[in-house]
C-alpha cells in the first residue's frame, strides 16, 4: 500500500521507528543539554530535538507516527546532524523518507559524529564548517557576533566565494597580499572541489553564475590554478567591540571533505581581549541551522 506523498506504508513505519529509535539513544549533555533528574526516558525529548532540528513539536510527533509526508532534504539533514548519526544511518533515513541521498560525484554535506564533537571541544573560538564549495554548514554564535549571522541569508547568499566576489568584503579588510592570496586560494580550491563533484548541479550553477557576474572570479579562474585554502590573516571592521584582527586557519576533514574554519588571536593581544567581549554571552554548544518543515 502506498501513502499520499507515494511512500509505502512500510517506509514510513522504517523511518518513525528509526527517527524514535535515534531519539532515545541521544544523551542529551552530548549535545549541549542538561540530563536532569527529572527525565523518565533516556535520550532527547521530542521538543528538544524540535529545537534542535529547527521545526515545531508537532512536526516531530507527526514524523514519528508516519503521519508526515515527503520531509525535505533540508529537514532530514538538520534530524541527522541533530541526532548524530553516522553517513550510512543519515542514508537510510533519506531513503525511507523517499528522498536520495548524495550520488557518487556529488559533495559531502553531512557533519559525522566524530567532526561534530570536534566542534563541542573547540566551540570556545569563532568558528563554522563548510562545505568543499564553501557552503555554511554550521556556526556558533560567537562567529555570527564577529562577523554577521549566516542565518540572516538564504541560499546561494550563504556561500562564502560567491559573497566575497559579489558583495564585496562584507565588513573585512586585508592587506594587500593577503586578499590577494585569499582570493586566488577561494577561486583554486572551488576548481579542485569541481574536479571531486562533476555531478554536483548546485556547484556547477555556482561556478557558472560566478563567471557571469564577477569579472575578479573569472580572471582568476582563467589560470586553471588547483589548490586548497589553508590560512590567511583578516580584520573584522563592524564588530560591537571593534575592529578585531583574527589569524584564520582551515581544517580539512577528508573522509566528509568539509572544512572547519577557527578565527584566533593573538593571545595577550588587544584583539584577543575584544573577542572575550563578544564571548560575554557564552557559547555552551555548538548549534545546527535550523530548517523549516515542507
């Protein structure tokens, strides 16, 4: 028998018992929760994972009683980063959902377990993951107070090539050298990222409207130069505590080929002391965007 949204009902059973089953084994300080001693159940209450996943409570229970149809993509991969799954448990639930998961020639945009709890232990510093086109992923408030909220922007709007050679520095400034390096580094690793997803249609659309519209991005993608950005040096000119200059170092997870992006300064320094002022309000966890239930 097949439901509305054409899932058959047993797909749909699969994926309430796997979403509750996923649920339950979540311990809730791992993501940045207190346990409590007022729990009557292991794992994360259905309006925690609510929250967390950025959807209403009622989504939730819906989802978990096989009473809501064709989940988008944006929401099963905000349930996957929020329930920590592994890559073939953020598969199966793509599949019973009656969505695909990533084909072969398409880029990595899951955050493993493993990255995420990276990201617990250093979630002290600005810092966000990207996909290999430079694609938020995740960000902790601390980046957003530094720079600007990506969650203020929508889609290709959050992509970091596509703002830095459309919309101008966005409240950075570089030296000479360094935004040139910068740059040439931005424009090489999206042609190397190109070269690992020939299949990836939203990267190719990105590449073909950055051509079209940013004559700085074309003149260098012209060179054919292949790298991978690593480090560059910046200050962030509208911050509420000032001009802030950050050290900006990149680390590349190969197995989810996402990149962890960590802004430092010097310690001692006065910039350090500004970023502990932009820190005031504290950074527990480091928190998914959210995504609106279809």
């Amino acid at each position: 028998m097949r439901a509305a949204g054409g899932r058959t009902m047993c797909a749909m059973g699969e994926f309430a018992a796997v979403l509750r089953s996923w649920r339950d084994r979540v311990d809730p300080a791992e993501v940045g929760l207190p346990a409590g001693p007022g729990r009557r159940a292991p794992g994360l209450r259905r309006e925690e994972l609510a929250a967390l996943a950025g959807v209403s409570v009622d989504y939730i229970v819906r989802l978990e009683q096989g009473r809501a149809a064709n989940p988008s993509p944006q929401l099963l991969g905000a349930l996957a980063r929020a329930l920590r799954l592994s890559r073939a448990e953020r598969d199966h639930l793509f599949r019973v959902a009656g969505a695909l998961p990533d084909p072969d020639g398409v880029m990595p945009r899951h955050i493993t377990p493993g990255v995420q709890r990276i990201l617990d232990r250093i979630g002290d510093v600005p810092l966000a993951v990207f996909t290999a086109s430079w694609d938020f992923l995740v960000w902790n408030p601390l980046w957003a107070a530094l720079i600007r909220d990506p969650a203020e922007v929508t889609g290709i709007e959050r992509n970091l090539v596509w703002r830095h050679f459309t919309r101008g520095h966005d409240g950075v400034e570089y030296d000479e050298v360094h935004e040139e390096e910068f740059a040439s580094d931005l424009v090489a690793d999206l042609r190397q990222a190109h070269g690992r997803y020939p299949g990836d249609r939203e990267l190719g659309r990105l590449i073909v409207r950055l051509r079209a519209e940013s004559p700085e991005f074309e003149r260098r993608w012209a060179t054919a130069r292949v790298a991978t950005h690593r480090a560059s040096r910046k200050t962030m000119t509208r911050t509420a505590a000032g001009p802030i200059t950050i050290d900006c170092d990149v680390l590349t997870v190969p197995d989810g080929d996402v990149r962890i992006v960590v802004y430092t300064a010097v310690p001692g320094s006065e910039d350090a002391a500004k970023l502990d002022l932009l820190r005031v309000a504290g950074v527990e966890r480091f928190p998914a965007p959210t995504a609106n239930a279809p």
